[in-house]
C-alpha cells in the first residue's frame, strides 16, 4: 500500500508537508476500532434501555450516557494513536525527504544516530527528550486508565 499511498500524496501535491502525516491519522485503525467495541460491549444494555423508556433518542444515548462511561477507553485509543504516529519513522522519512526542516523527532534521532554513532551518551540523551511528551501524556491520562480498571472491575 506504500507505493499507491505515495503516488496518492504525491499527485494531489502533500509530499514535503505534514499533511499526509496528519490527516490520515484522524481516522481509526482496526486496533483502536476493536478496542472501543469491546469495551463498550461492557457497558450494561439496561443503561440504554433505561434512557429510551426516558425518552432519549439514540444521539442522546451516545452523548449521555455510552461515551462518558467510555472515556478511559477513548483515552486509551487516543493515546496509543498519539504514540504511533509519534513512533511512526518510515511515513515521515518518505514524505518529508525533501524538506528537512519539517522532519520529526523520529527521523532527527536516527540522522542524529548517523552523525555521533561513537557518543551513546548523545544517542541515549535525545531518545530521552523523545520519551518525554509520550510520559507526560501517559502521566496525565493515569487517572482516565484507572476509572476504566475500577468500572470495569465492577460486578453488574
């Protein structure tokens, strides 16, 4: 899929943007997608029942009652996104090799690699400073990953 998704890119003019960088990962993959099924399946079917004998329609049954009981799903699907696409090395070495002024932290690191090879202590110290917005995300969804252990802890 590589070849047709670059000759894609390239002939609607995204290559050396951050466009096919960006806009393809707003849509989900089959991980996230399985994800958020199964947890959501979780969910008891009483809830909603419960919500049309009230009168909600199916807009407000999504709204109000199945997405704020799957936020630390939603989280955690948002996050694995964020963390592949941060991860993410080849896409970014294609569509930006021409333009290295708009090349990610991931591509940096291996043409830092190439250059100070003989210095580990230079290598570990920009894998470092990668690390750090993907635990600092982490750090701060800790509290989303720990509602969805306790709800779904819970006997229904």
């Amino acid at each position: 899929t590589l070849v047709p998704t670059y000759a894609f890119f390239s002939e609607i003019g995204w290559t050396n943007t951050w466009l096919p960088l960006i806009v393809p990962h707003f849509f989900a993959n089959a991980y996230n997608v399985f994800l958020l099924r199964q947890f959501i399946q979780t969910i008891p079917r009483a809830m909603d029942e419960a919500a049309m004998i009230d009168g909600a329609g199916p807009w407000r049954i999504l709204t109000r009652i199945i997405v704020p009981q799957a936020w630390p799903a939603l989280v955690a699907a948002g996050l694995f996104h964020i963390v592949f696409a941060w991860n993410d090395y080849f896409e970014p070495l294609i569509y930006t090799l021409g333009n290295s002024e708009i090349q990610p932290i991931s591509v940096g690191i291996q043409q830092f690699n190439f250059i100070y090879n003989e210095r580990p202590e230079f290598i570990q110290a920009t894998s470092l400073m990668a690390l750090i917005l993907p635990l600092v995300m982490f750090m701060f969804s800790q509290r989303y990953f720990m509602r969805g252990v306790v709800i779904t802890g819970v006997d229904k």
